[in-house]
C-alpha cells in the first residue's frame, strides 16, 4: 500500500504548476500569431485586388511573426528570380508578442490564489520559454511552404534570444524587480535606463522634425504608393509600426554615425556620402539632402549631450554618499550598459532591404552602440563626479538674529525749585532755610513727623483780625491729590513722593502761622 507524504504531494504539485506554465507559454504564441493572423486576413478580405487565396494570407500572417521576433525572411518572387533577404523588423509590431510572453511569465510566479504550487524561477523561465518555442518552432515549418519562408540561421538566433530574454524581464517583474546587491551596479543601470529614455525621445523629436520639414515629399510619397483606401490603410499601419524604427534611427543620427542608405551611403550630421539607393517610402522622403550638412543638422548632436547629462545626474544623485571611486565606476558601468542596449535596437532597427546595394540598410549596430559609450563616458563621467561633489557640500548654518533688547526708559530728573528774580546764591556754610518754615518763625516742626498728627482743617468761629496789625495771609494751597500707584521706575516714585510732602508741609506751615495770629488778636 503506498502511502501519499507531503513531500510527493509538493513535487506532483510543482510538476503539475510546470506543465501549466508550459501549455500557457504555447498559447502566448498562439494568442500572438492568431491576432496577426487576423489583421492579415482583414485587409485580404478588403483588398479589391486580392493576390493568392486566403492560405497565403496565413503564411503572409506567419512571416510577419516571425519577422516580429527577429527572423529574417526570404522573398522568393523577385524579378531577377534571385532571393533577396527582408530583415527590417517593425519595431512596434514586436511589441504585441514580447508582451505576451512578458506577461505570462510574471503571471506564473504570481497566481492569484496563493495556496497553488508554483514553479521555482528558473523551472517558470524553462517552462514558459520552452511551450513558446515549441509552437514558434511549428509556425517556422509552415512559412517554409510560403512566400515567405524564414531564415533557418537567424530563427535560431533571433527567436530563442527574444523570447528568453521578455520571459526573463517578466519573472524579474515577479520577484519584486530586485536588483544587485552592490550600489554602484544598481546605480548603473538606473543610470542608463535615464540617458537611454532620453535618447530615445530625442530621436523621435529628430524623425518628427524631419517628417514636418520635408511634409510635401513624404504626402506625394505615401499617395503614389497607397491607391486604394484599403492599401492606404494597410500602408498607415505599416507606418506606425515602423515609427519607434525612425527613433532610432534619429538617435543613431545624432550620435554621430547615423545610418546606412544602401552599401556605400552614409547619412551622417556632416552630410550625404555617397549616392543612396533609397526605395519610394514615405518615411524615408523625410532624408536630409545631398551635401554637407549645416546647422540644422548640427543641431542634431543636442539629443546625446542631454542623455549623457540625465545619465551623469542620474549616476551621480545615486552614489553621493559614497566614495568617487564607486561614482567613477557606476558612470563607467551605466556608459557601458547603455552602449549595450543601444547597440540592440539600432541591429534590430535595421537590416536588409533585399539583394545587393540595399543589404545594408540603416545603423550599423556596433557603430552607434561605441558612439553611445563614447558621449556616456566622456560626457556623463564629469557631470556624475559634479553632481556628487555639489551633494556632499556642507551649507553653512545660518544662525538666528539675536533679539533686540527691550528699551529702557530714560530716568526722568526732578523738577528743580524756580529761584525768586533777583536771588542770590547762598553762601557756603550759611544755613539753609527749612521749607516748612517760609515765615523764619523758627518752630519745632519735628511733630509733624508724627504718624498721627493731623493739622487743622478748620479756624475757630469767634475770632477777629486788626488790619492794622494782622500781616498779609499766606496763599494757601489747593489740596493734595490722591495718592496714585505706584510707577515702575524707582525716579518716578521718589518725585510722587516729594511731592506729596511738600503738600502737607505747606499746608501745615499756613495752619500754624493763622493759629498764631489768632492768638496774638485775642490778647487785650
């Protein structure tokens, strides 16, 4: 009796996830080739002038799959008769397949019921790859029975390093997008990624240009080519599928080398060597003329300076916080990585027209991928140790203000005692009239300092004054106000005080002088 462990249960379920990923990798390839297939058969259908029966519409469907993977095909129906090689991919046609098989690799590792067995990467990475392959295998053998057979070299090639290499990138996708344990190579290839978006985009703004330039030449290209509304469909189609080719076409052509019309003839930013052997295409009217080149087309050497820039800047902001070496040593690597990826578009951008003159037709691969190492290098290095350096210097603080102190208010001086008109100064050692006493009676006034004398308020009823006699009253003084509070400087309060003391003293001194002449009336 065989007893069922955990450990078989894992491994039954794996094999069972492996043949999984397997059956959908060959339906990524069926789904693909079944899209084209039908956009084929629709403009067959609508064609007035239909060439072949609806088989050679699949196998027209099968090359240009093929050809979307990088296969090169085989055009047998010249009119020397002699073969003649189409190796030109579409750039925006390749996008659908790479897609799929993209996605269906990080769907494999990420199902969405997380209790399921799931292949290891490598085992999703083989089994995807290998179902894609099979059924690219069989469309190879059909499109040998065609128009349009495929290249047996470059399918071996082209198909395998395609197909591994968007199975590869959607697993990576899967596993969170981890990159090396090292800075300096992470910083790398961000590096790269920015100068190559750059690049990108400027060789699309270069194209572009063109094509609005010279927008007459291109127009009377496209309607002697088109005829019928569905060959004029059928060629816009075809023109926005070549146009990410234009891009990189333009960037190849501002990197210095530019690209090949023909063998012989070079497109360049000096100029037009050689004479082009250039077929009627709409995209291909958009050419610079024959000559040296000027200042618009020096102009073009703008788009790699600005890459190399955003590839330094991006270098450099990664690797600030560490030592130059690793910033001179990411630079090196993101010139490095992205002289790599330019290489491969510009040698899938291009490639054969046919037999003859037209085998070599636009960028040279291994041209445009040192030229891109070249400006990467000689540009993004020193832009990379500058934005460092700018990073790592130390601003200077800016210290706070200090608080204005708090005004302090001027001390205000006693009002000095006006002097009687026509007084003199006193002499030294002459004694000093007491205030209290203005009539010099020379009264004890030391009582009043007595807390709890209070002065008269009030004179007697009955009492008389002799005119003769009796001397003039001193003028009395208005009462003493009221006491006010206290103020906050100590000058202030001594002069309050004074003050108040003079009151009392005054009005002390009249009371007493009055109750005196009082007295000296009623004596008989």
């Amino acid at each position: 009796m065989t007893h069922l462990t955990e450990h078989s249960l894992v491994q039954s379920g794996r094999s069972a996830a492996f043949a999984t990923a397997c059956v959908r990798g060959g339906l990524a390839a069926g789904l693909g080739a079944g899209a084209l297939a039908v956009l084929v058969i629709a403009a067959w259908i609508s064609s007035p002038f239909p060439d072949g029966g609806a088989g050679g519409a699949l196998h027209l469907a099968a090359g240009l799959w093929l050809l979307a993977h990088g296969v090169d095909l085989v055009r047998t129906d010249t009119l020397g008769g002699v073969p003649a090689p189409l190796g030109i991919v579409p750039l925006l046609l390749a996008a659908l397949p790479v897609w799929l098989v993209f996605r269906t690799a990080r769907s494999t590792l990420d199902p969405a019921d997380e209790t399921s067995p799931r292949p290891s990467p490598a085992g999703a990475l083989g089994a995807v790859a290998g179902g894609y392959l099979l059924v690219a295998a069989v469309i190879v053998v059909y499109s040998e029975s065609g128009p349009l057979p495929a290249d047996l070299v470059t399918a071996g090639l082209w198909l395998p390093g395609v197909v591994l290499g968007a199975a590869g990138a959607g697993i990576w996708t899967a596993l969170g997008r981890p990159l090396p344990g090292r800075a300096e190579t992470a910083a790398a290839l961000r590096g790269a990624g920015a100068g190559l978006a750059v690049l990108l985009a400027g060789g699309t703004v270069l194209a572009g240009t063109a094509l609005v330039w010279r927008a007459g030449a291109v127009r009377a290209s496209y309607e002697g080519i088109a005829g019928e509304w569905s060959g004029r469909v059928a060629l816009a189609l075809l023109l926005l599928a070549l146009l990410p080719n234009a891009a990189v076409w333009g960037a190849a052509y501002g990197l210095g080398p530019g690209f090949a019309l023909g063998t012989g003839a070079l497109a360049t930013p000096l100029g037009l060597a050689g004479d082009p052997a250039v077929p009627p295409f709409p995209l291909l009217a958009a050419l610079p003329p024959e000559g040296p080149g000027g200042w618009p087309q020096w102009a073009a050497a703008a788009v790699p300076l600005v890459a190399a820039l955003a590839l330094g800047r991006s270098v450099g902001r990664s690797t600030g916080t560490g030592p130059a070496r690793g910033t001179v040593l990411a630079a090196l690597g993101a010139a490095g990585a992205c002289g790599v990826a330019v290489a491969l578009l510009a040698g899938a951008a291009g490639g054969p027209l046919g037999a003859d003159r037209l085998r070599a037709f636009g960028p040279v691969w291994w041209q445009a991928g040192a030229a891109a190492v070249l400006w990467a290098a000689a540009v993004g290095l020193p832009v990379a140790l500058t934005v460092r350096a700018w990073g790592r210097r130390v601003p200077r603080p800016k210290l706070p203000r200090p608080p204005k102190p708090p005004k302090v208010p001027k001390a205000q001086k006693p009002p000095k005692a006006q002097e009687a008109p026509g007084a003199q100064a006193a002499p030294e050692g002459a004694a000093v009239p007491d205030p209290r006493d203005p009539l010099g009676i020379g009264f004890d006034f030391s009582l009043d300092d007595d807390e709890g004398y209070e002065p008269y308020d009030y004179l007697p009823a009955s009492w008389e004054r002799t005119p003769a006699t009796a001397p003039a009253p001193a003028p009395t003084s208005p009462p003493a106000p009221e006491a006010e509070p206290p103020r906050p400087s100590e000058t202030a309060g001594a002069e309050g005080a004074a003050r108040k003391a003079e009151g009392k003293t005054e009005e002390k001194a009249a009371g007493r002088a009055e109750g005196k002449q009082d007295g000296g009336e009623g004596t008989p």
